[in-house]
C-alpha cells in the first residue's frame, strides 16, 4: 500500500511550560492541536530538561502515532540559542540523513518553548530548506496578554519565497566563482518533483539561469559545439544582466564550434581564437587553484602558436613535405648536430613535427617569434615532464603559482605579438570569468 503524501509527513513541536497553574488547558490542549491537524508518519517533541516530563506525558494520549521526545541534552540550554540549534540541526540532519523524508515533508510548529527554542528551530527550517511552519495563535487575550485557554487556533504559513530566494543567489554566488555545473545542480527542475512548490517566476528565474549554467559548463570544459545547441531567451531580470552572455560571446563560441577551415590562413585564425580562449580557460584553472589543469593549456598554447605560425606559411606540422627546403635545411643540421629530437612520419609519408621542431623550423625561416617560442620552451615547457599529468610523479601545486602566472603574461605578449587582434579575443574569451 502506497503512503499517501499526508502520511508521509513529519511533525515538529518545541515544547514548554505553559501555565503551571492551568497546564492542561494552557500545553497539552495546544499541542494536541497542532498534532491532530494533518496526518503524519512521526512527530518528534523538542522540549528542555524542565519539560521533558510534560512531553512524554504526551505521548498516551496518542497511543496510535509514532512520537518520539528529544529533549535538548542539558539543563539551562532551553535560554541559549546556539546550544538549542546544534540539537535541533542534529533531529533535522537525522531525519532527511536517509533520503526518505523530504524537506517538504517536514511541519516545523516554533509555538511552544523559549524564545530562544523558537527561534532556534526556525533557525533550522531555513538552513535546511524546511518551507513548511505554523505556530498556534488566536484572537482571544485575557487581561496579561496570554491567549485565552481554548481559543487557540493553527496558523501556518510557507517560508518558500524565502527559500527560492536563497537557492537562486546561492547559484549566482556558484556562477561568480565559475562553478556552472554546480550552479545548475542545486536549481529547481520545472519537471522535477517538487516543481508544484515553486512559483511560476521562481522556475522561469532558474530556468534561464540553468539555461546559462549549462551553457558556461560546456565552453569552459571546450565543448564548444554542445553550447552552441543550447538556447538562450532573453534576460527576465535586470540582477541577471551580469550573466547574460552578449552577442559577441555567442558569436565567439559559435566561431570555434565550427568546423575547421581547409585554408591555411582561415586555419591560423581559427588556431588565434582557440589559444586566446585556452589562455583565458588556464587563468581560470589557476585562479581556482587547479595548477596541473592550468599548465597544460599553457603548454598548449606555446604549441598552437607554433602551429598557426606555420600555417600562415601554408605548412602543417602534422603533414610537412620533405621537399620544402626549409625542411631539408633543418634536417641537415639535426642530423649534424647531436640533437635527439627529429621530424615523425604520417601515413602518407610526409613529416610531423612536434612542439620544439615547429619553432626550430619557423626560426629556420625567420619567423620573427620562432626564436622567442624555442626560448618560452627551454624555460617553460620543459617543466611540463615534471607534472604528474604528463611524465612526473609530483603535482604542480601552489608553490608553482607565480611561475605559472609568469607563463601566462609571456604567453599573452605572444599572442599580442603575433596579432593586432589578440588583445580583442582575449577580452572575449575572459567574459567568462564572472570574479572580475
């Protein structure tokens, strides 16, 4: 038999004095009240050391539902308000530790108790995402200002607003530190389970921004042609602005989800976007202090310029002919010399060329930047086999942080020296980093 949604709620009650001289009309009358209204799995009682008592004396008058008392864990905490949330954040974890019990099954009823109690259990229903709350209330006070014994009635109310709110600027705060994926993790889904709960503006707001989420994730993993199948409506608010990726960004990604030019000079220029994009992905791999990650698009970088250098000489390093002299002239002088590193072969029995061989063979040609790009490696890119990503054993950690970072400003003159354009891609392609 399925429990219905009803059954499967719980119940939470703080529980206190009431009037010593009139406890039944004035406690266990208001409480049963509480707890006869709605149908529930569990009702849990928070009461003091002092009132402990007056709670399990609760308990035979509901012989059929499961009640359980857990009083704070010392006399005097009923007055302190952190000593109070740290037992009540315990009940709460407890309860949803299992994944049975959802944040929406859960009542929280703050009437009874200090003050402190209440606000520390309303304390809890907020952190932990609890919309659900009711206090019991009535029209009728006697001469002190006390709720007239038996008038008492159950007023509930929905912290939901409040939660959306909180969700939403917790996933800007996750789009400020360009952790997208998890910006779209926490969002509610207009088809997720407790979608009803959420008003129309909240699920369109974390629709757009999922939208966006999603977006972000796939150009800064380089999955540029995934986010070009993803479409973004308009703005709906102006708080999202930061957000909203300009027509230049679309543009941009869109450019480098294309399919690859077959001219030399259009192939250059798509290699242009790539390593300005590449460079903008490292500072954010190292702003988040993920050094390993960060090296390598450096180092690819350093090997793109290379590559695009070439082209522009409509040469590729991945299918050299060994008829150019340039070549012939730069194998002559490796096989004189007592340099290790030499030219491959492709299946078609033409040349490739890694890295070090790309700028011996541009300054082989007098490529203004291929001495600049054999200095950037002696100095740079040799340290790439001491990472654990590539030939090391000991990872690029913080340590390595400043040189990193002087990597990248001698790879960002590079890309200025290489191209008038540079400067306007890399503007661009750092619209993704939200922190600046």
């Amino acid at each position: 038999m399925v429990m219905s949604e009803e059954k499967r709620r719980v119940l939470l009650l703080t529980v206190g004095t009431g009037n010593v001289e009139n406890v039944e009309k004035t406690l266990f009358e208001p409480l049963s009240k509480s707890i006869q209204k709605g149908e529930y799995a569990q009702v849990i009682l928070l009461p003091s050391q002092n009132t402990k008592q007056c709670a399990e004396k609760l308990l035979s008058r509901f012989p059929n539902l499961l009640i359980s008392v857990k009083p704070l864990p010392e006399k005097g905490q009923e007055d302190n308000v952190y000593a109070c949330y740290a037992h009540f954040e315990s009940v709460v974890n407890e309860l949803l530790s299992d994944g049975k019990v959802k944040e929406a099954d859960i009542i929280v009823d703050f009437t009874r108790g200090t003050k402190a109690m209440s606000a520390a259990l309303v304390l809890a229903a907020v952190r932990h995402d609890i919309p659900n709350l009711r206090y019991i209330t009535s029209q009728e006070r006697d001469a002190r200002g006390m709720v007239t014994p038996g008038t008492e009635e159950v007023s509930e109310f929905s912290i939901e607003t409040i939660i959306n709110e909180k969700t939403l600027e917790r996933a800007c705060l996750f789009f400020r530190n360009g952790n997208f994926a998890a910006a779209s993790e926490i969002l509610p889904k207009p088809e997720g389970h407790f979608a009803v709960l959420k008003t129309k503006s909240v699920l369109e707001k974390a629709s757009y921004l999922r939208k966006l989420s999603d977006f972000y994730l796939a150009w800064d993993s380089l999955n540029y042609k995934e986010a070009t199948k993803i479409e973004i409506p308009s703005c709906p608010l102006p708080e999202f602005k930061l957000f909203a990726p300009t027509e230049k960004m679309k543009e941009w990604v869109r450019e480098l989800a294309s399919p690859f030019p077959e001219e030399y000079p259009a192939k250059a220029n798509r290699l242009r976007l790539l390593a300005a994009d590449l460079l903008a992905n490292g500072e954010r791999r190292i702003r988040d202090g993920q050094y390993e990650d960060a090296y390598l698009r450096a180092y690819r970088v350093l090997e793109l310029v290379g590559q695009l250098r070439l082209f522009e000489k409509e040469l590729d390093s991945s299918n050299l002919p060994p008829n150019n002299k340039y070549v012939q002239s730069l194998r002559k002088k490796l096989q004189k010399g007592k340099n290790t590193t030499n030219f491959g072969k492709n299946k078609e029995g033409n040349l490739t060329a890694g890295r070090k061989l790309v700028a011996q063979l541009l300054k082989e040609m007098s490529d203004p930047l291929g001495q600049r790009l054999l200095n950037l490696g002696k100095k740079y890119a040799n340290f790439r086999n001491l990472s654990i990503l590539t030939h090391g054993f000991e990872p690029i950690g913080r340590n390595n942080e400043n040189f990193l970072k002087d990597f990248y400003t001698k790879l960002e003159e590079l890309l200025i020296d290489d191209n008038e354009n540079a400067e306007q891609y890399l503007a661009i392609a750092r619209r993704l980093d939200f922190k600046k």
